[in-house]
C-alpha cells in the first residue's frame, strides 16, 4: 500500500491536499512552505513543476508559474526540491506537471528519478487516459501513482475509465473553467459527486476554487478530500507568509475535522 492509499484508510478522515509551486516566491520559500502544511494539517501535498503554459490554472498560479521561471526553476530542479523536502517530511509528496515537461524530460527517465526524490504520484492535467498509456507503464515500474481529472462535463464513460486508471484517488475539478479562489462553490456539486461515487468506489478530492473553512466543509460532507491551491499561492505573497498560511491550513484542518 502506498503513502497515497494510507492517507485514506484512516476511518472518518478527510484529506486535505494542499498546492504549491516549487521555486514561488523562492526555492527557500518551498522548503520552509511544505514541511509547515503538513504540520499544520495537510496529509498530501502537489508540487507544481513551473510551464510556460499551464492552461487549467488561473491568473494566480500562472502568476506563480512566471516568477518560478525566472527563478530558474527547471524540472530538475524541482526534482531536487523534491528530494530535500522528502528528508524533511513523511507525507505523500504529488507532482502536478503538464506533459510537455516529463516528455522533454524523458518519460522512463522522469518517472525513475521521481522515485529517487520520494515522490509518490503524478497530476497531469493536460493528460487524458486515453493517451496515457507510457506513462502510467513507466508510473507503475516505478511505484507511483498517476490521478487523473474529472471535470463537471465528463461522461460516464470517462467516468468509469478514470476510475480504473487512477491510482490513489481522483481529482474532480469542481467547475468547468480553470483554477482560482472563488466566493462561492458551484451549484450542483453535490450532485455532481454522487453521480461519480454512483459509477467507482475510488476515493474524490475536490478542486478548483476552495478557498475557505466553509467551502472546505461543505466539499468534505460529499467528497473524501479537498484540494486547495491559489489561496495558499496567495497567502505566500505575504509578509509574514509563513504564520498566514499555517493559521488558514489549521482553520481548513479544523473545519474538515468536524465534518
């Protein structure tokens, strides 16, 4: 069983996965950022690998992305990161990377030095299950795991597919648009749920737009996780970022607590 599956076969659990850029606002700022998520509540966190083009993502995290490339983050580097950060913490560590960087990179050889870093699965949005079938190979021979996404829109097809492919747990993209803190959550989210827990049994966390307690609470009372991204991309813009983020990570943890 892997670090991914434990986080849920805690009975009554709710996973909180929390998102950060390697290399935003600085290499240093990753490497204090990570280990505080998981003291502070979070049982999963993704890695973003900087891309010139990160098309499901919103103004925040694009943002997030550019400054991360001047940095000179490259995806070695976020590999190292990765390394440093797995000596540092025993959580499950995600890479969430668009294609175009693990195929340049080189798929088997990614996917070996992944295993090297500590790290334990892979998102990559822009990839579809239909056309994955040399990374999950090079996934599986390495003891990853590779989640896909499900969008409001998907079919139950789709639905069925994603589930027999993924590994660990699904992501389901709360709304069909890109990333962000919202208001509000989507009408129909509920339903949008059931209707996929109705089709496969392997664990949902929502994303895309999470950015409160509240909204956090009312995703856990349907889903097994909730994925939070562009506030806490935000909140390490901050000054004093890393009391910021701890504190909204604990108010997050609590209210999924009491779910």
């Amino acid at each position: 069983m892997s670090r991914i599956d434990d986080v849920f076969q805690k009975p009554e659990h709710k996973a909180l996965i929390g998102y950060v850029t390697v290399g935003y606002p600085s290499i240093k700022a990753t490497l204090e950022t990570v280990p505080l998520l998981a003291e502070s509540g979070c049982d999963i966190v993704e890695l973003g690998i900087p891309f010139s083009d990160p098309m499901a993502d919103g103004a925040t995290i694009q943002q997030a992305s550019h400054c991360a490339l001047q940095n000179g983050v490259t995806p070695q580097r976020c590999l190292e990161v990765a390394g440093e950060l797995r000596r540092r913490t025993d959580i499950p560590l995600l890479f969430m990377s668009y294609y175009n960087p693990i195929f340049s990179y080189g798929v088997e050889k990614f996917c070996q030095d992944c295993h090297k870093s500590g790290v334990d699965g892979l998102i990559v949005p822009d990839l579809l299950p239909e056309e994955g079938s040399s990374l999950e190979a090079a996934v599986k021979k390495n003891s990853l795991d590779i989640i896909y996404l499900l969008a409001p829109t998907s079919t139950d097809e789709r639905v069925r597919l994603v589930g027999e492919r993924s590994g660990g747990f699904i992501y389901l993209v709360s709304v069909a648009g890109i990333t962000g803190a919202r208001d509000r959550l989507p009408p129909g989210l509920d339903g949008l749920v059931s209707g996929v827990k109705a089709i496969t049994s392997k664990p949902l966390c929502v994303g895309f737009g999470i950015s409160s307690p509240q909204q956090a609470k009312q995703v856990a009372a349907v889903a097994e996780g909730v994925i939070i991204g562009s506030r806490i991309i935000q909140l390490m813009a901050a000054e004093d970022s890393l009391s910021a983020t701890a504190a909204f990570i604990k108010q997050i943890r609590q209210a999924l607590d009491k779910v």
